[in-house]
C-alpha cells in the first residue's frame, strides 16, 4: 500500500468550491486508487465555520450533537458527544487550521463522498475509485489522535471474514476488518495534525480493498453501525445519562432502510 499526502494553499473561508481544488491538486488518478479528504475542507468550503467569538461554543456543541455529556463530567472540561453515530469530543468542532473560526462537521458527508466519487469517476473515466471523509479521533485509554472515516465511497467499507476459517481451521463467527477506517487512519498519519498543509492524500496498491462502482447501498450504511445496546461496550456506554443535543440522529436519505 502507498499513502502520498498532497499538498495544497492554506485552504480558508474564502474558499467554497471543493471540486476546484480537487482540479488543482489532483492533477491524475489510476484505476484502483483511494482519494481521501480531510472534512475540515469540506466545511469550509461548505461554509460551516463560525467565527469564534460570535457563538457561545458550549451552545454550539449542545445544537450540533445527537447527544452530550456535559462537560462538568469531564476532568479536562471537554463534551463527550456522540455525532453521526460516532463518538467523539465536542460534536466534532475544531479550531486548530481555522484561522479564528470553528469549523463544524459537514453537514451530509455521505452525499459529498458520493459526489466527489461521481465526478472524480467522469473526469478520469475509471470505473473503480474510492473516496474517503476523515476526521482525528481518540481512543479511550491511549493517548494520540488516530483518522477515522465519517464517510465513504466506491468500495466495500468491511471486509467479512464470518464463516470463514483461520489458519488452523476454525470458523470465525464474529471478525470483521473495517477496511474504510484503517484507511482513513493511514491516510490521516500521513497528512498530518499541525502545518503541513496537506488536507489531501492518494492511496493506491491496495489488493485488500473491494472497489464496488457505485456509491454504498442503504443497507451496507446501515451495517457500519451498531446499537448503543448491541456494543461490546454496552454496559459503559448506558451507564451514563446521555443528554440529547439538537440534532438527535435521524438516517439521512441516503441511510434510510
């Protein structure tokens, strides 16, 4: 597998077009290839910043978030959220690379991927790209941000090994590999945190990626999830009163069963 970063201008509000970045800076693209952009410019191409100061930000988080902890229950004073089905600090506003604004999650992720993929398919006549959104994430009981997908396009996004025998012949009931967000994690490692400019990357020679032609189905989306009761970690994550923010989760078009 090879990740290449690419660089690009300081992407800010005066931006609002992702595609003609996207025809700046992706100058080719081979059949098989993974094109991965960080959500943050999609939101600001998108216009979903906020200039810092304009907004009480503990309001902005309660209005962005399905639901919330209240940052009183947090030792370093931050919102444990859960957005678009993921968990994550803060409803997912960041500051850093914001040139005084918040920069909010994109609005639909999925369509932009769709999108993205659609055009990216057209431009270069291939049948078999893969766009990735990412984010930064962290993990409970390790240090460090690690990327993460907030959506997907043109490939299969898990890899299902039920059903199917390990080295020494037994049947795995339960493995499934989540392929988009190994992806997204390599690809955010390789474009970085801090000044390095490089809100794009490009991923190619990767045999274990099932490319589908087509954007992922309802029912495909709809399995990425997992019922806050159905989780390994159930038990921690009902043990606590949720409170509900304002964007309590509804499936978008594009999820609905």
């Amino acid at each position: 597998m090879r990740v290449n970063s690419i660089k690009t201008h300081k992407i800010s509000s005066r931006d609002n077009n992702l595609f003609a970045i996207l025809d700046r800076y992706l100058l080719g693209l081979r059949e098989r290839s993974v094109v991965v952009i960080t959500s943050k410019i999609v939101s600001i191409c998108e216009g979903r910043v906020i200039k810092i100061g304009t907004v009480d930000k503990d309001e902005l988080v309660r209005r962005e978030a399905e639901y919330f902890l209240p940052k009183e229950t947090n030792r370093y004073q931050f919102f444990l959220t859960i957005k678009n089905g993921i968990l994550c600090p803060t409803a997912g506003i960041d500051e850093s690379n914001g040139n005084g604004y918040y920069i909010l999650w994109p609005e639909n992720p999925q369509k932009t991927a769709n999108e993205v993929r659609a055009y990216l398919s057209k431009k270069f006549s291939l049948k078999r790209v893969g766009v990735i959104i990412t984010d930064s994430k962290t993990t409970p009981l390790r240090w460090g941000v690690t990327g993460t997908a907030l959506a997907h396009s043109g490939f299969s996004a898990l890899n299902d090994y039920r059903g199917k025998k390990d080295i020494f012949g037994r049947i795995l009931k339960v493995t499934q590999v989540n392929a988009m967000d190994a992806l997204a994690s390599a690809a955010v490692l390789v474009m970085g945190e801090g000044r390095e400019q490089t809100p794009l990357a490009l991923i190619e020679d990767v045999p274990f990626v099932k490319f589908q032609n087509r954007n992922p189905t309802k029912q495909e989306l709809k399995n990425l999830r997992i019922d806050i009761k159905e989780d390994i970690y159930s038990s921690l994550l009902t043990s606590v009163k949720w409170k509900k923010g304002e964007k309590a989760w509804k499936p978008s078009r594009f999820e609905r069963t």
